[in-house]
C-alpha cells in the first residue's frame, strides 16, 4: 500500500483463466466430471472391484444382473463389474500410451520442421505423408500377426500411425508464429531457441495439442475396442473391447453383456470430444451476445409503410444526419454506444471531411450511412436521410437493407482503407469492375467491359487493359486503390464514402491517389466523404471538416477556420500534435511525463 | 560536429534466398552504408519495400546480410554468433513497429520486462526492481506488472516495448517505425518519450520511419532510401527541408500540410516538380536509351535515332 495508484487505473485486474472458463461451460464441466470419475474407479480397480478380473464362477455363467453379482457375469461366469473396472484400466492406459507416442513424436519434429524450416522440414514432411498414406488397420493387422497380441505394442505402432496429425498441427501454429515480432524481440534479446521455443512457441502450441489429444485419444480408445472386438487382442487381459466381443457372441443369451461395455466406451468417447470442445471454446474468449429478440407482444414497424416525410427544408441536402446514435448490446444486456448524437449534412458537389482517432467513430459513422455495419449493431437513436428520403427513419433501430440496396452502388459508392483486401483475389480486376456494371447499370457485358477500360484510363493507369486483364495480387497498392476508385465511380453515384483511402499507401501514391480524388470529384461533381486522421488529407480535398472524440462531434465547420482557428481543445490538441512547421527535437505535448494515458 | 560513429555499416548487402530451385535470390540492400554516432540519432525514411527496414533488421542479426560489414564501437557484428548476440543484446535493442504483435499476448507485462534481464542473468529481485524503474521511466502505472498486453491500448503497448528494450541500458535502439500504429496525439506523446530517453541516457536511436515530418521531428541526420540504396544522406535540416535528390524532393512534396493554402501551393510546386523532373528523365533517357537500347534491339532495320524520337 506504499505505491499510490494512479486514478482511472486502479482496482483488481480481473481475468478469467482458460481453466475457469472450461469449469463455467455446463458441457465442459460435466466431460471433465465424467473422465475423472472414469479414470479414478479403473485406476483404483484393485480395490473397488468385488473379484478379479479373471476369477471364474463357472456355475454361474450369463448371470443377470443384481444379487452377488451387480452387473451380472459373462459367458465365462466373470463378474461383468469388476471386468469392466479393470477393462478401463487397459482401455484408458492404451488410450494414453497411443496419444503420448503421437504426440512424443509429432511434436518435437513438428517444432523443429518449423521454427528451422530447411532439409529437416522437407525429410519429416516426407515421413509424415509417407506414414498418413499407409492403410492404418491393415498395418495394425499385419503387426498383430507378426509379433502377437499385445494391446501395448498395437497402441504404440498406433501411435506413430497418428503422429503426423501432431506433426503437421505443430509445424503449421509454430511457422504461424515464427515470424512474429515478439520471437524476434526475443532473439535480439539474446534468448538461445530452446528458451525461444519453450518460452513463446510452446504457449501458441499447447492449446491445439490439447484438444487435437483429446480427440487421437477418442480415437485410440475406439481402435483399441475395434480390434479386441475383431478377437485380435490379448484374451488373458479384461478390456472394453474384448467384454463387448464376448456380449456380441452371447447377444442373443444375455444383450446386457452389450450394453456395459458399450456405454463405457461412449461416455469415455463423449467426454473426451465435449472436452475437446469445452476447451477450443475456452480459448476462442469471444462472449457471444446474441441480439436481443423484440418481445413478442411488440409489432415491428413494418417496412412496407410509407415513411414519414423528412423535416421540410432540409430535403435538397444530398445526405443529412441527425442526432445518429449506434450501439452495440453487451452481454449484460446494456448497450455500449459508440457514436452518440452525431448530426452533419453534405450537399451535391461538396468535400465533406470527418476527422477523427481511432475509436472515435467515424468509421462508425461511415458504415451507418452505407448499411454497412455489422448484424450486432443498434441505431439507437437519430436518422439518415439520402436526397430527401430516410435511410434510417427515426425510429428505427437497424438500417434498412431494401431501402439502401437500391441506393448503394448505383448512388452511394465507397472507397475502402485496404485496397488490396477489398479485391477478390479469385477473379480479375476486369471482372470486378464488369459485373457491378452489369447488375447495376442493367448494360451488356461488352459495353461495361469498354467502360472499364475506359475508367481505368480515367484513373491513371498506364495500360489499361493489361490491368484489366490483371489479378489483384499483379498490381501495386496505388493501382488497385486506383481501380476501386474506378469502380466507385463507374456506376455515376451522387455520394463516394471514402474510409481513410490513403491511410495504407506510400505518400508519393497518396498523393497521386488525392490528385486522382480531386480531379474525379471536380469532372463528375459527386459528394464525397472522406474520413480520415490526416490533417494533411482534410487540407488537400475538402470543403468542410467534421472533427469526432469518443463517439461525439466536437466541431464543425469551413476548412479554413478549422485548420487555422481550431475553437474546442480536442481540434487544438490534434492540430498541436501535428509535426509539420514545428521545432524539431522539441516536446510536442504539455504535460509528456504525465503518460500512462497514451 | 562529427562525432565517434557508435555504429557503422559499409556496403550491406543482404540478400534473400530465392523461391524455388536454383532460383535468383532477391537483393534487398544494394551496398548501403551509413554510420550512427553516439547519443545521435538517425532518422532513416523510405517507401514500403524501399529496404529500411531490412537495413534494421541486418543491424540486429535478424537479416541475411551477404556483402559488407557492419561494426559496433570497432567490433566486427556482421556474422556475429548467438553468444556474441547475448552480449550485444546489452548495447543494441529494438522497438518494433506494430505494438500488437511485438509483445507475446500470453506473457504479462512484468514477465515480458523480466526477459531480457533474465538473459543477461539479472537476479530476480534485481530484475523485480529495474522493473518498476522501466515502467516510471514510460510512464506507466506499476500495476502493469500483472497486466497482459491486450489489457492496453496501442501507445501504452508500445510504452512497455520501448521499456523491454530499455532494460538493459543499451547503446542504441533500432527503432523500426515505432509510430506509424499509433494515433497523431499518441505518437506526439512516444516522440516525446523517445526524445526525453536520449536526453537523459545518451542513447543512440536508429529511426525508421516512412513519414518525412517524424524523421525531421526526432533526427539529427538522415537517410533517405530509394529501392535498397542510400540515394541521399546528411543533415536532418538539410535533407527534409532542401533536399537535393529529385526522389527526396518528390517525398518531401508528396506529404499534404494541414493548412488548405499552403498545401495547394506544395501541390502546385509538386506538380511542377513532377513534370520537370519528367522532362529531364525523357532527356537522359534519350541519351541512356540511345545507349543502352542498341545491344539488345532485336528488331531490324529501326535504327538508334529512330527510337529516341
């Protein structure tokens, strides 16, 4: 308690380990339940069984069960309880003995392939196919025949078997992660492999190894039952396998001799996958909300109504918000607001800039004019009106898709941040600029197509057609942002939304890119929002200036006035941040030690 | 003015194995050599794919270097073995760009801290103390200890890299574009951290960044890379406010002005940069073309003249 503890900072760090979670899901709960019990009644068999596994009454064979012998007894006159003890002994520790060879070899090799990569990589890739190419029960059969029936030797060649399982998961997460930035702060640190290894790649390994073990396991113990059932393991030994063999030749006497080893084999199978399951969901974290139903007594506003008129004077704004709140419903049933009372308008022809950090909404803003937010979200409160009709009416709690699917693309058109993601990777830019044309503009194929080809002349580019006939991952990032800057305007929209177009290209491309931007916005004389953190952008392109802070606008006004006399302490403090025309090697903010913020 | 260089490089070359069989590996550095001095620092700015930050990881042993050499304080570090890295993690560091991926998300932040003083076989109760230091010295609350990463924003994510790297005390910190992921009133906040921790350590910085204004803002020379080479290099002042390579020039022109005035006349002037620069490429190129064009012209009968027009 000598540490002061800085405000906005303190309290108990609450965290709920992976173990925690698995305990509260009700399915994983019960799975660990089951397979401890399992586990402790055939590891304590010697005392918890009423005879030995062996011991015969052979005046009492096919017994029912109740009386001396609870369970019953078997064709042999054996005490079904205590064999099926004793059974799960075997069963469980060759279980354990098949997935522990697995995973003894699939995941040292499977580091080692990995994190090195080279000639080992390739020569145990070559095993691992190798071995996954052989028929696994005929070798199995074929080691049965050659060196006898030992459950033991089965389980061990069974392992290697299933060793490349181990191998190819390990090697896949371990070259996933190889490359992080943090194995490398590492190796600058001075850390040797093994401690590499053991230290950062091992975490990233354990969990898939977990559940990739309890599923092998599942399997081994079904193999295992096989081949004792097939009559291929060691009679002398009691294990599920061979009980259920012996059930199934007396099924007609005595069907219950099935049904024990039959359950136990299940529920260890069940427990084991639900386990497995229990613990990927652990580990995914994500709480899943699910949106809330309407009551069932509330009638949905029905869509087919005719919507209200929008507020007189304001319907030859190309686009108006007002007072737009989007929520998204938390797990506690509140909902976590994350753009509040957000009102702005553009009109035809003008360069509407919306500034912001991340988190402050803008892309938020953005997404709600276009539909584009996800299925959680809530417009909580406000509306969205497009050339004199709502978009989002007041009242309603979601975009509408009917009414904005014959808005977007043909009159709304959008310019993302990730030119790269936002191109299909599978089908040529010539495609991707055809098919929109197609659908939307309702013209022939050849026409789009000599469209295209003319648009990507329009943007710039040097040899149209040989990015026509190019696959995204041919060009640059400033040629395919050029292309969906081509695609936005090839259906001649009234409104281009561009989210931070520039933000992942070079700066002689950005600048290029804005050029382009200017000039398409000038000759078509299109709306344009532009949402941006760049000041240096906001100056360039636009007309006015939209600033937001945590969901809020804090100002708004002309270009000029904003960037020259900011009024709210926000736009002067983004503005003082800005590096151009200041002191080099001076402090840039007030009160810099003060941290802890950032 | 000039200062003992703490590190040097001369002619780097790193090359990167070709995909494939017998396939041409890929140059990335083409013989870059700059030298950093001591509590200076070098603000190095290209474009993606321009090779800065190669030259960075070369620096830390991370890249294939194949050519040239590279020298820390008179000591040949070029091929420099795990065991001489150990020791040099002591004098070198590195701060990475993307604060998301550089800290391991399962590690807390006390664990993370604690590695590199692990390394270098710090006591526990030492290392518990150098800790708390760290996290004061970036100004984070000491109950980051037994916080994992994801429980912090980006600017204070970086804060607990650049503290990881501060512990040991190095000599010079590779920074490779520390900024870039963070937002403009957070990045105004870790520049100035990085320049309080030069003041008050004498620590040489390595910066790699690809914003001309933040290499101005934190440099005291600089070096601009163009497709793996150095095409020019000096004074920050100089080279960020009147460069003399036409690629430098073209950079410092591409970056907007947050003022709508200024920034229609730095277009203006780019734009006529632009073109200027474009009608001496088409003179030289009239001249190399002539040149070079003749040996491999296959087609007949087009003579050298014939081409330039």
């Amino acid at each position: 308690m000598t540490e002061p503890t800085p405000a906005g900072q303190s309290g108990v760090v609450v965290r709920s380990t992976v173990f925690g979670r698995i305990v509260r899901n009700p399915l994983g709960l019960t799975a660990i339940v089951a397979l401890v019990i399992i586990g402790a009644a055939a590891a304590f068999a010697q005392v918890l069984a009423p005879y030995d596994q062996n011991f015969s009454d052979i005046t009492n064979t096919l017994a029912a069960p109740g009386g001396e012998y609870i369970l019953g007894t078997d064709s042999g006159g054996r005490d079904v309880l205590s064999r099926l003890l004793y059974g799960g002994q075997l069963t469980l520790a060759s279980a354990l003995l098949c997935a522990s060879v697995a995973i003894l070899i699939g995941l040292p090799t499977g580091l080692i392939a990995g994190y090195y990569g080279g000639w080992f990589d390739s020569t145990a890739s070559w095993f691992a196919n190798m071995i996954l190419s052989l028929p696994g029960i005929m070798v199995l059969l074929s080691v049965r025949a050659a060196l006898g029936p030992s459950v033991w030797l089965a389980m061990i060649v069974f392992g290697i078997l299933l060793s490349p399982g181990y191998f190819r998961l390990t090697r896949t997460v371990v070259q996933s992660v190889r490359n992080e930035l943090y194995v490398d702060a590492a190796r600058v640190s001075g850390l040797s492999d093994l401690r590499i290894i053991a230290r950062h790649i091992m975490s990233v390994v354990r969990a898939p190894i977990i559940i990739q073990t309890s599923i092998v396991a599942g399997v081994a113990i079904a193999i295992q039952s096989g081949l004792d059932f097939l009559g291929l393991g060691d009679p002398a030994q009691a294990t599920w396998g061979i009980m259920l063999s012996d059930g199934f030749r007396n099924v007609y006497l005595n069907p219950l001799l099935l049904v024990w080893p039959t359950l136990a084999i299940m529920l260890t199978i069940a427990s084991l996958v639900l386990l497995g399951n229990a613990v990927r969901d652990a580990l995914e974290d994500g709480q899943k909300i699910t949106a809330k139903r309407r009551p069932a007594g509330e009638k949905k506003p029905s869509r087919s109504a005719a919507l209200p008129a929008v507020e007189a004077g304001t319907e030859q704004h190309l686009l108006k918000v007002s007072h737009l709140a989007v929520g998204y419903p938390q797990a506690d049933g509140s909902i976590k607001t994350v753009v509040d009372d957000v009102s702005f308008h553009i009109d035809r022809g003008e360069v509407l800039s919306i500034v912001g950090e991340s988190g402050s909404g803008k892309s938020q803003t953005a997404f709600s004019i276009l539909g584009l937010l996800p299925d959680t979200a809530r417009i909580v409160g406000g509306s969205i009106q497009f050339d004199g009709t709502y978009t989002v009416a007041p009242g309603d709690d979601t975009v509408s898709a009917e009414r904005l699917g014959a808005l977007r693309g043909r009159r709304i058109s959008y310019i993302p941040q990730e030119p790269m993601s936002n191109l299909d990777p599978a089908f040529t830019i010539g495609s991707q600029l055809v098919r929109p044309m197609t659908v939307v503009l309702g013209i022939s194929k050849a026409e789009a197509r000599a469209r295209a080809l003319e648009l990507l002349a329009k943007v710039g580019i040097p040899n149209p057609q040989r990015t026509f006939d190019a696959y995204p991952h041919e060009v640059s990032g400033g040629m395919a942002q050029r292309v969906l800057i081509a695609g936005a305007i090839s259906c001649e929209p009234d409104l281009v939304i561009a989210d931070e177009p520039t933000t992942a290209l070079d700066v002689t491309v950005q600048a290029e890119v804005l050029d382009l931007l200017r000039t398409m916005q000038r000759q078509l004389g299109v709306g344009v929002i532009i949402v941006t953190h760049n000041f240096g952008v906001v100056a360039d392109l636009a007309d006015r200036v939209v600033v937001m802070q945590s969901g809020r606008v804090v100002e708004e006004g002309e270009v000029l006035d904003i960037l020259r006399h900011p009024k709210h302490p926000y736009t002067q403090t983004l503005l003082a941040s800005m590096l151009e025309d200041k002191q080099p090697m001076t402090k840039l903010t007030v009160d810099a030690a003060a941290g802890g913020t950032a | 003015m000039n200062g003992t260089p703490i590190l040097t490089a001369t002619d780097v070359v790193v090359e990167y194995p070709g995909k494939g069989f017998r396939a041409k590996p890929f140059r990335a550095l083409h013989g870059v050599s700059i030298a950093i001095e001591q509590g200076k620092t070098l603000g190095l700015v290209g474009e993606s794919g321009s090779g800065k930050t190669t030259l960075g990881r070369a620096m830390l042993g991370l890249a294939p270097v194949t050519g040239g050499a590279i020298t820390f304080d008179g000591q040949d570090i070029t091929h420099a073995s795990r065991r001489q890295r150990r020791a040099l993690s002591r004098d070198i560091q590195v701060v990475f760009q993307d604060p998301y991926t550089s800290l391991n998300p399962a590690l807390e932040v006390g664990e993370i801290l604690a590695e590199p003083l692990a390394v270098q076989g710090v006591a526990p109760r030492e290392a518990k103390a150098r800790i708390r230091e760290l996290l004061d010295r970036v100004g984070l609350p000491q109950d980051a200890v037994h916080r994992l990463p994801r429980e912090f924003s980006g600017g204070q994510r970086q804060r607990v890299a650049i503290a990881r790297a501060l512990a040991l005390s190095p000599r010079l910190i590779v920074c490779d574009e520390p900024v870039s992921a963070l937002d403009l009133t957070t990045q105004a906040r870790v520049l100035d951290l990085f320049l309080e921790i030069q003041q008050d350590t004498g620590v040489s910085y390595l910066f790699v960044s690809h914003d001309l204004d933040v290499v101005r803002h934190i440099s005291h020379d600089v070096a601009v890379m163009y497709r793996g080479e150095i095409v020019e290099q000096g004074p920050a002042e100089h080279v960020t406010r009147t460069p003399d390579h036409p690629y430098t020039q073209r950079l410092l022109l591409a970056s907007p002005v947050p003022d709508p005035v200024r920034q229609e006349e730095r277009r203006a002037n780019r734009l006529r940069l632009l073109a200027e620069q474009r009608e001496q490429d088409a003179q030289a190129g009239a001249i190399v073309g002539a040149v070079v064009a003749a040996p491999d012209d296959g087609a007949e009968g087009i003579s050298v003249g014939d081409r330039v027009r």
